[in-house]
C-alpha cells in the first residue's frame, strides 16, 4: 500500500523517546553505580565513584537519537512518506495535515496511532518550578537530594528505584492501600522489601493536598489516614499514569466513539467508522510498545484484506529495576477474584546458583496453572535478569 505518516514530533513515540528507552539508559547506569559503591561484598572496590551527570544524559541523548534515525531510516527504506505536522481526521479517508504548509490526504485507510500523555493532577502548587511529570524527570540539571513521587504504579517505582540507587532520598506517595495495582501481590511485598531496604519510604493510602516553597525546596503537604504530614523535598514527580492522547485529532467530529477518552475499537482495532482503526496507547487496551506494534500490524492485516482477527494476544509486562520484575497472564489475586480454579508452583531463587551470584536470591518464580489441565495461566517473576526469561514463559 502507498503509506504516509504524519508525525508532529520524532519519530519513535514515547517509549523511544521519553519512556522506555531513556529510563533505561539511565537505570543501567545506576545500576553500575549501585554495584561499584556495594561491591565490597562481592570483591570490587572502587574508589570514589562518581557520577558525571552530563555525560549520562549526552549518552541517555545519543542512544535515542540513533534508535530515531534507525526509524527514519526504515521508513525510507520502506517508501513511507512522513508529513512533519500534526494529523486531524477530516471525515472517513481524509487528513488534514497541519505543518508548514497545509494539506489534505486522503486514503482508503486511516490508523490512528497518536499515544498518550502523563497524566495531570490539579491542585495547590502543581505549576511551580520543581513539580514535574515523567517528561521532565528524564532531562534534570543534576541528580535531586530529595524527591517525593506521587504514584505508585510501574512508572513511579521505576523512577523512585532509579533515583535512590543515585543518592537520592525517595518518598513514593501512592492512593491505593499498595503500590503496583495489576502487579502479583507476592511479588509486590517482595519488591517492597527490598526497595525499602534501599532508603526508599512508602506511603499507601496516600493523598497529595498541595505543594508550597519552601527555603529553596518544595514541602508536598500529604494526607495520610487521618494524619497531615510535610515533606519537604527538592523535586516533586507527578507520576500517576497516562492517557490516552486524543486532543485536536478531529476524532469525535468525524464520528469515531470515545470512551471514557480512548478510541473505542473491535477486535480488528477498528473503530465504529469502517475503514478508520486506532492501535496502541490512544485505544487503552494495552499501553506498551510491543502491544502497539502488534495491534499495528493486526489493523493493517485486517485492512489490506489478509486474514481475520489474531485474538486477544499473551502480553508480557516487566519493571526495570533492582530486582527486576516480569510477569504474563493472571495473577494470583485475579484467579481467586475470578474463581478460576489454579494449582501453584514457588521456587524460590535462593535455591539457584545464578541467581545467588547475581545476589538475588530474595527473588523467586510462580507458576500458575489450571487445576483441571494442567495449562500455565500465569508466571510472576522477581529476581535478576527475569525481563530476558519472561518470552518464554510467554511462549509456554
């Protein structure tokens, strides 16, 4: 098919350039540095280690510029035409594309893939300098002294480690009685353990009332219960989820259905307009890259006529940090909630030679299966390097 793609940024989306791919380039350094300042025990010593910020975010800079050009290469490569503008749905088949210059595309097909944004809290104080959301964490002058995270889910934790595995001191401030809502509640207490162990306080439970100044910090007023606590804090990271971004893409004007913000959409990934489909974090089903990428290529299949639905697809889910975190299928807790008959597999890692030389033995593996057929519904990992074993738990 002839193939245009209209981009008002880079190339790439958010895990490319302001997700996945920058946090890690920065959590695999202070991954590095967590083990040089802690090796004592395993027979590195370092000297005065320490971190050049600079060069860390030129190299954090680096990594995703040349992955961005690998995108644009292929896309050449390819013969896709990119439009550098923003893409608003002019009517089943048509595009406005606003840039330098105004045009209009038409096609026989139109997939909507514009992503999603972090998620904004109102309330006291959210405007002032130092109150930031993901977006700005990846781009700091400097490492904070101190920094309270208001969020508790997989982007918040990730920061929280990767912050604290630098020196800084870390509050994470989260409204649901436990931090990691979706994640196996065994591996979350486990998770819990060890960032705890690691500086970091947690708060459940917890509600932000309001920012002020404060003698060249912030004091982030927290309603905890019954109690009102202050803490004061050099940076405060709003990092409660994100949403599905549909602002300005002329969707509700044409007639595609919105629901509660995302692209309502069959198992096609096409919305109630024929001919008009929506993949990745605007449509909420699943918001992860390898998710979009998958639900892309099922549209396109879909629309150019070569077969029928895939199904709902097996998704991995992982969190990078000290100990890692990966899990696919149901949780424990969801099969209980459901019913769903399981029997139950633990082995705990300090029984693997591995995992002890990775000093993760506090880490295990739990296998799910159904009580009848023995089928795996479900594997939660916790312990190092379980992001690169989870495809084939996913597999099985």
């Amino acid at each position: 098919a002839e193939t245009h793609l209209v981009e008002k940024e880079n190339l790439g989306g958010t895990c490319l350039n302001v997700g996945c791919i920058p946090t890690k380039a920065l959590l695999h350094t202070a991954e590095l540095y967590h083990a040089v300042r802690n090796g004592e025990r395993i027979g590195l010593k370092g000297e005065s280690v320490t971190i050049d910020w600079q060069a860390l975010m030129n190299r954090k800079q680096s990594v995703v510029r040349r992955l961005v050009g690998g995108v644009g290469g292929l896309l050449k490569a390819n013969g896709v035409t990119v439009h550098k503008g923003t893409g608003e749905l002019a009517g089943p088949g048509s595009v406005k594309v606003h840039g330098a210059e105004e045009e209009v595309l038409t096609a026989d097909v139109v997939v909507v893939s514009t992503g999603s944004v972090p998620v904004k809290l109102n309330f006291p104080g959210a405007d002032l300098p130092g109150v930031i959301d993901s977006t700005g964490a990846l781009s700091l002058p400097k490492p904070p002294e101190s920094m309270v995270i208001v969020g508790g889910g997989v982007i918040g934790i990730e920061f929280a480690a990767l912050c604290a595995a630098l020196g800084s001191k870390v509050t994470v401030v989260e409204l649901l009685p436990e931090i990691l809502p979706g994640i196996d509640s065994e591996i979350v207490l486990a998770l819990k353990k060890n960032l705890s162990k690691e500086g970091i306080v947690f708060l459940n439970g917890a509600k932000l009332e309001s920012v002020n100044q404060a003698a060249g910090a912030l004091a982030a007023k927290v309603q905890v219960g019954a109690e009102t606590r202050e803490i004061v804090a050099e940076i405060v990271l709003v990092a409660v989820g994100r949403r599905a971004f549909t602002d300005g893409a002329g969707l509700e004007a044409s007639g595609v259905k919105l629901e509660r913000g995302k692209v309502a959409v069959d198992e096609n990934y096409q919305t109630n307009v024929p001919g008009v489909y929506a993949i990745g974090d605007c449509n909420g089903i699943t918001m992860l890259a390898h998710a979009a990428s998958h639900q892309g290529i099922a549209a396109v299949e879909h629309a150019l006529g070569h077969g029928g639905t895939h199904g709902q697809p097996i998704v991995p889910a992982c969190i990078y940090i000290r100990p890692e975190v990966a899990a696919v299928g149901i949780t424990e807790d969801k099969a209980k909630e459901q019913g769903i008959a399981y029997r139950k597999g633990v082995f705990p890692l300090a029984g693997n030679g591995k995992a002890m030389i990775d000093e993760g033995e506090s880490g295990f593996i739990k296998i799910l299966a159904g009580a009848q057929y023995g089928e795996i519904i479900g594997v939660h990992m916790v312990g190092p390097r379980v992001t690169e074993m989870i495809g084939e738990a996913t597999l099985a």
